[in-house]
C-alpha cells in the first residue's frame, strides 16, 4: 500500500457501515484519484465545476460523483448528467434549476440542503428558521428531479469541541425534525453530511451518515 492508500485505509476502519465516506480531492491531480479508486474507494467530492468536469472523463465510470462546494445556478447543467449527489443547495433558485435541468436529461439528482449552523459569518446555507421555513412552503414537492436527500452543514472552524458538537447537534435536530414532518415515508430523505478531517470524530457521535474528508487522505492542498 501507498501512504495514501495507508491513510485511506485508516479512516475506512474508524468509520461504522452506516456512514460513507466522501473523499474530498479537490485540487489534487488526477493520479491520486486513481491511487484512492485502486484502494477501493468510489465516493469521491469535488468543489469547482471546471476542475469536475476536467477529472469526471478521466476516472472509471462507476466513480459516483459528489459535487460539495458552493454551486451557481448557471452551472447546474454541466454536472446534472453524471452527478450522484449536490452536498450544498442553499436556495430555492438552484433547486429549481437543478430539477429543471434533470427534467431536461431525464435524471433524478439527489440533492441535499446547506443549513448554516455555524458562528462564523456564512454567505452559504440556510439558517434553521429559513430552513424550516421552505420546507413548510412545499414548493420543492413540484421539483421531483431535484430529489431532497437530507441535510449538510459545516461547524465553525475552531479548536472548541463543545461548541463543534453543539453545532452538529443543531443540524441532527433539523435533519429530524424534517424527517418526521415532511419526509415520515421517504426512505431517501436520509443523509447528514457532516464532518471533514479535523471533526470528523465528532460527527461520527452525531449521526453522520456522510464525512468529507481532504487532507487526511489526500494531504495538503497545493
Ligand atoms: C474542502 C472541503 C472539505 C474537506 O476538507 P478537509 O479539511 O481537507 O477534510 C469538506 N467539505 C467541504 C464543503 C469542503 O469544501
């Protein structure tokens, strides 16, 4: 095994069957990709539309793609053909233009909405207000190609346990207060995808079923 491979491998065993892992390889070149895929791993995360569409051709087809950046509407129609699933939807103007453009091809993307728990200040996400808020509007009943999956935040970016776990306890309540009044009997309504490598274990104690990991496996970015 290669370090990478040797890190990668490392993680695999921390992590219980019921959370996945998103390897996050945004920046880093096409070989190390393919050094994860020869390990085995299938998930991987990518954070730039162009620098996706650059690594997608060159990658084996059953590479399921997550795209987990910030995503601008003008660009859903690039990705919408081979994306599994879009970690940070964080307006009702992108779920419609990603349900329209999966109508266009035919395809159901599985989408998750970008809630902002954090303290630092966030241009990104929907605050829990905002998220309960347009869950209860029930537009997105009407955007079936943009299929909502769950849930997605980031924690504050700071050496304070407490305060990480208290931020991911916020989204863990969010995820369930949806799952019990608007999603009882979907069945896809069912992943939190929260923690990346320096938190990771702390979302692992609040329900995690997906970690974004970088720089554990893949190292510094350059
Ligand atoms: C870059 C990134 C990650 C991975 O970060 P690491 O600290 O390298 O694990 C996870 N999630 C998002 C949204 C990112 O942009």
């Amino acid at each position: 095994m290669t370090p990478l491979q040797e890190r990668l491998h490392q993680i695999h065993t921390l992590l219980p069957e019921s959370v996945q892992l998103v390897a996050v390889s945004k920046f880093h070149p096409i070989e190390a990709l393919k050094e994860a895929y020869a390990a085995g791993q299938r998930i991987f995360g990518e954070s730039r539309v162009q620098e996706l569409q650059t690594k997608q051709p060159l990658m084996p087809n059953d590479v399921q793609w997550h795209f987990i950046g910030h995503l601008q509407a003008n660009k859903v129609k690039y990705i919408v053909p081979y994306i599994d699933l879009i970690h940070a939807v964080d307006s009702s103007k992108l779920l419609h233009e990603i349900h329209r453009q999966g109508e266009r091809y035919g395809r159901v993307v599985r989408c998750l909405l970008q809630v902002h728990v954090a303290q630092e200040d966030s241009k990104f996400g929907f605050s829990p207000e905002e998220f309960k808020t347009f869950l209860n509007s029930k537009e997105w009943i009407a955007l079936p190609y943009a299929q909502l999956s769950g849930i997605m935040c980031m924690a504050s970016n700071t050496d304070d346990e407490e305060q990480i776990l208290q931020e991911f306890r916020t989204a863990q309540e969010l995820f369930m207060w949806a799952k019990r009044h608007h999603f009882s009997s979907q069945a896809s309504f069912c992943e939190c995808s929260w923690g990346m490598s320096d938190d990771y274990p702390l979302a692992l104690r609040t329900g995690s079923t997906l970690v974004r990991i970088g720089s554990k496996i893949f190292g510094r970015r350059s």
